[in-house]
C-alpha cells in the first residue's frame, strides 16, 4: 500500500485507521441487550437476542422502532419513544459505568500503541453516542486522535457519514482510510464512503471486505 512521489521516495496510501467501537475496541453487546429488554419487558414487548442481533450498528431510534414491530398497543407520539430511548440509555448507562480499563485487551491496547507508533492517525467510527464515557471508562479516550459519534451524525451505518466525519476529523482523504468494523452495515457504509473495509468478528466472513482477519493484531499486517 504504497506509492512513489516525485522525489522517488515510497509514500504511504494509507494514512489513518478508524475504528467501529463496539465488538472492535470494546464488547457492550450485552449491556445493550439488557438494556432494551428492561424497556421492551416494561412495555410488554417480546424481545429476544436474535432481535437484539439486527440492532447492531444502528441509531438508538432505529433499535427502537426494530423492537416496536412486536408492539401491538396504542400508536406511541414522538415524546413517548423519546422516552423510552432515554430509560433504555439511562440503563445502559448504568451498566457501562462497571466497565474498567480489564474490559480491553492486552492485544487490542499493544495493536493500537504499534500503530500510533508507527504515525498512523487514529479514530473511533460509531453510532454510539456514549464513545466517549465507553472510553473514559476503559482508559482509551487519549488513544484516539479524533471520535465520529453518534453525536455528530444524521444518519447511522450503513450510510458513511460517521465514517466521511471521522477522515475529515483527521485531515485524511477516503482512500486514505482503514476501517475496522465487525458488523456488515459497518463494512457498507465503509465502503460507500471510499475506504478500505476490514471484517472482523462477525464481519470477518463478508465478502465486500477487503480484509477479513480474525485477531486485532492481524491489522500490523495490512498497513499501508
């Protein structure tokens, strides 16, 4: 993943690695689950972990109406699921605010260090509007050097705005970009916004990745 510039002298094409935050950095899934299945019990809605499956990636008003499908009550206004989402956030708050520094991996830490080392520019993608507090909490806010969130996008995976957001936070062109993301909306909206698209975990198996790697230290391997 080089080009030669005028003088002769190898130019690095890619510039930056950024990062999906949960299921890549760190493992929230089941904090989620939790959380929306406090809500939807509440509210007398079946929800399971298969539906639970098809909310990763999207925004909290996505998951929302997915769950909702199962809800055969009165029509609910705007102010009403604007509530629902803020017990269902409150909740998962609260079970966030458990999470320590052990909740990351050695490997994913030592990968992230290598890569800084080595003057890549680092970003978190997600649809996540609690990226920073995940952060805080695990000790990785500063290993970053910018975060695309749930906060300042529009629009969630598969478009690529948190994706175009996250380069442009950096100072990076598309094609100059790495995306790391294990779910099949994520590797979409990659490569929707111009960017090399790696798999991992469950996206590890999606033929529109350029890579499909199994471990987080697999990404040393593909630097450009």
């Amino acid at each position: 993943m080089e080009n030669k510039n005028d003088t002769g002298m190898k130019e690095r094409i890619v510039k930056a690695f950024i990062f999906d935050l949960d299921g890549v950095i760190v493992f929230t899934d089941k904090f989620h689950y939790q959380a929306w299945k406090k809500m939807a019990d509440a509210m007398g809605i079946y929800f399971d972990e298969v539906i639970n499956n098809r909310l990763r990636g999207v925004s909290r008003a996505e998951s929302l109406e997915i769950i909702l499908e199962r809800y055969d009550g009165e029509p609910l206004s705007d102010e009403k699921k604007a509530e629902l989402m803020e017990a269902k956030n409150n909740t998962y708050r609260e079970l966030l605010a458990t999470m320590t520094p052990a909740d990351v991996t050695d490997e994913v830490r030592d990968t992230l260090e290598k890569l800084h080392e080595q003057g890549y520019r680092l970003a978190i993608g997600s649809s996540s509007r609690n990226a920073k507090f995940i952060l805080e909490k695990v000790g990785l806010l500063d290993a970053f050097d910018a975060i695309s969130d749930g906060n300042n996008i529009t629009h969630s995976k598969p478009d690529p705005e948190v994706f175009t957001k996250a380069g442009e936070f950096l100072g990076v062109k598309p094609k100059e970009c790495v995306v790391v993301e294990d779910a099949y909306a994520g590797i979409d909206a990659a490569k929707a916004a111009g960017m090399t698209a790696v798999g991992i975990g469950d996206a590890a198996g999606y033929a529109k990745a350029d890579y499909q790697i199994e471990s987080f230290r697999e990404l040393l391997a593909i630097q450009g």
